[in-house]
C-alpha cells in the first residue's frame, strides 16, 4: 500500500512554529490528531499539541470540533464524506498534511482525539528514540482517565498496561520515525481496526524496532458504560486480527494473528457446543458445566498476570479475565464478519461502540 494523495484541505491555518516546543535539543517533530465529535475531550487533546506543528484531522463532526482546532491554530482538514471513515485514513491523511506544511519533520506523534498527552512524554520518547537509528516507533502507557467509572473502563485500563520492552506493535497513541513510516507506506486505508499492528508488523519486516518504554504517554478517556458499547467493542478486535491474519499470517512464519483468530474461533465453537447440548438434553447441567469451564479458565489466567493482579488486586483482574473469555462470543462475530465481507470483495465497515 502507498500513501495516496493529500485529500483538499477545507481551510489552512499557521501552527505555531516548532522553535517553540517545550522540547529541548529534539529533532524536529509534529502531532497529527484524529476524532469526531469528541467535545471537551478534543479540546483537552489538542492542548496538549500546541507547541508542536499540529494537524486535527476530522471525520464528519456535528460539535464545535473543526472550529475549536482552527482557533487555536492547528492544520485543520475535513475527510471527504463520500468515502467511509477509518482512523488509518485520517492519520495517513494528516500526516500527509503535516508534511507537505513542514517538510524537514523526522519525528510525529499520532494520537487520538480522546486522549491527553503527557507534559514529558516526548522529550522521555525521543531521549529512547534517538539512541537507536533501528528504532521505528515508540509509545508508553496509556492510562484511562475514569477507570473507576465503570468496569469497562477499568478492564480498557488493564489492557493498556502492556508489557515494558522490545514489542510487536503499538497502539493508537505513539511516536513514529517520519522516514519509516513513509518507507513502508504508512497505515493501510482499508483497515477499520487493527491498523497500528498491521503498520508495525510491516515495519518489524523492514527489520526496524518497536519500543514500550515505562512511561506515561497518554490519558484516554473511553466512556464506556454499557455492555452493549464492550461487545461492539470487542467486536471489532475480533475483526481486526481476522484482516491481520489473512494479510500476514498466511505467507510468514510468524503466522501474525494465526492463534489469536484460533482461540476465538475454538473458543466460540466450544460454548455453542455445550449450549446446543442444554437444548438437546432439556437439562442445565450442560449450562453449568460452560460456567464452571469459563470460571476455571479465568481463574487460570489470573494467575498468569501477576503484574496485572498486583496493580489492580486478584478480584479486578479475575474479572478482567472472565470477559476476556466471554468476549471470544463478539470476537468470532467480527471474525466471521469480517471474512465473509473479504471473501465477497465488499468494503469492510467501522464498527463504532460510542
């Protein structure tokens, strides 16, 4: 895949030049934000930005969005309504803005509209960075804002706390070496979730590294508080590692997402089982049995996440582990889903849970 060309910009405004970064002896750098409808958490975000040359790039926002990001200075560019929106598009989009405004940038973070970025996070980042010319992408902690709000967003809180160290991919917030991002050709447009580990996946074969440092990177607010808005969720995590899989896990030996998609799969496959067993006997105890199953399994895992248990204590983590389980059910939707649009040629569509 290679980056198309920039889409027209609806206005164009002069960002605050870079001399005036906070950022002491750093090579040159930008931020590309992305959202829609976010409201005062867009504001929060793109505060965070304005001492960097900055693109807000927004899909289709009925708020105060483009305008608030236009006052303060920042490249504004609308996507072009008659095609669908991914948030690969936008980020390629904006950093194709970006570029074409400031050349000479060797370093942009992406980040998303629903998130704040830390005081230090950069000059922490780029002190890592800037020690290995191997070194593609680095990204930090992302921490939710409200996890106490709901379980929702305590177990989006568990699952950013990702192991420190050398990593298979990055997620949505992370800093990006500008020249290999555009040797690989960036995200791949196509992709409605699941892009950033397609991207790194891309940049790992190029033979460049991808860094977790222990940092605090960015606060993310998910507004999560209903079941419905954690199944379309998750949902769409199962139809982000079926695109990965067919596009990489059939011609490597990494076999990227091969096992994720086969425990979604094996697991959903078995609760159909033991539930097409209660109808078939007219008894629970088949019932019973899929409970106990999914209790063991996450007890199991609990006991495999010992820094997860001793950040959030054993009763968040058990229950971050039985809706791991019970999320394979959503997961093999999206899988499902996802392969028969593929298979037919269709244009995958995003799966929104807010």
């Amino acid at each position: 895949m290679r980056l198309h060309p920039l889409q027209t910009y609806h206005e164009v405004k002069a960002v605050p030049s870079f001399e005036s970064s906070t950022i002491s002896n750093s090579p040159r750098i930008g931020a590309v934000a992305i959202g829609r409808n976010e409201g005062d958490r867009l504001v929060t975000c793109l505060k965070s930005l304005t001492n960097l040359p900055l693109v807000y790039v927004d899909s289709g926002s009925s708020d105060n969005s483009v305008n608030f990001a236009r006052s303060i200075g920042a490249i504004c560019v609308e996507l072009d309504l008659s095609r669908p929106f991914t948030a690969a598009r936008a980020r390629n989009t904006g950093f194709r803005a970006l570029l074409e405004q400031h050349p000479d940038l060797e370093w942009v973070m992406f980040v998303d509209g629903d998130c704040e970025v830390e005081p230090d996070w950069l000059e922490k980042a780029l002190q890592i960075a800037q020690s290995d010319e191997r070194i593609a992408a680095v990204c930090g902690r992302r921490r939710e804002r409200f996890p106490e709000s709901s379980i929702y967003n305590q177990m989006c809180d568990i699952e950013w706390n990702t192991p420190v160290g050398e990593a298979k991919a990055c997620g949505g917030d992370a800093l990006y070496r500008v020249k290999v991002f555009q040797q690989v050709g960036g995200f791949d447009d196509s992709f409605i979730a699941g892009e950033e580990p397609e991207l790194c996946f891309r940049i790992r074969e190029q033979g460049y590294r991808i860094l977790r440092i222990d940092a605090n990177m960015t606060r993310h607010d998910a507004a999560i508080s209903r079941i419905g808005q954690w199944w379309k969720r998750t949902e769409r995590s199962g139809h982000a590692f079926l695109l990965n899989y067919l596009k990489h896990g059939q011609k490597n030996a990494e076999r990227f997402n091969y096992r994720d998609v086969r425990s979604i799969l094996l697991w959903a496959g078995i609760y159909c089982a033991f539930l097409l067993a209660v109808l078939v006997t007219a008894s629970l105890i088949p019932l019973l049995l899929l409970v106990l199953l999914i209790t063991s399994q996450a007890a199991k895992m609990t006991l495999a996440l010992p820094r997860i248990k001793a950040e959030y204590g054993e009763l968040a983590t058990f229950r971050y582990s039985v809706f791991v389980m019970l999320g394979k059910v959503p997961q093999a939707l999206g899988v499902i889903r996802a392969y028969l649009t593929s298979r037919r040629g269709g244009e995958h569509r995003l799966v929104e849970y807010k």
